[in-house]
C-alpha cells in the first residue's frame, strides 16, 4: 500500500515532500506532485511534513478524493 497525493496539492506545490523522500519516489507534474505506487515503501515521511494535508495512506484516502488513488498510478504510467 502507497500513500497518495491529494487535491490540496493542486496549486500548492511545496516540494517538502519529494525532499525527504529517501526514495524519490514523488514527482511533480503540471500541477501537483505524485507518489510512485510502485516505489513508495510506505515511511510516511512525506505526509509528515505536506502544509497542506494532502497527503494519505491509500486506505485512508477520503471518499472524496479517491480518484486521486488513480490519477497517482496513472501519471507513472504514462510517463
């Protein structure tokens, strides 16, 4: 399980997140970042340090924003 980037990303774009992550696994699209759910090893360093809450575990992912779940998935797959 991965955690996912959210939409109060959109926008914000702090960048704390892809710093500490011990294995850049985030990328930043046009606008937002990304998690890897396929690299990420699920330390929570990331969502610790988002200004903005934006960040979840995959199973904590509000139901509101879940189709961020994919939309995290899909920017690697299409990259």
């Amino acid at each position: 399980m991965a955690f996912v980037i959210t939409s109060g990303c959109i926008g914000e774009k702090a960048g704390e997140c892809q710093e500490v992550c011990p294995v850049d696994c985030i990328e930043e699209g046009d606008e937002m970042y990304f998690i890897d759910p396929d690299i990420c090893i699920d330390c929570g360093a990331c969502e610790a340090v988002c200004p903005v809450d934006a960040i979840f575990m995959e199973d904590e992912v509000p139901e509101d924003e879940h189709e961020y779940i994919a939309l995290n998935r899909q920017f690697f797959e299409e990259s």
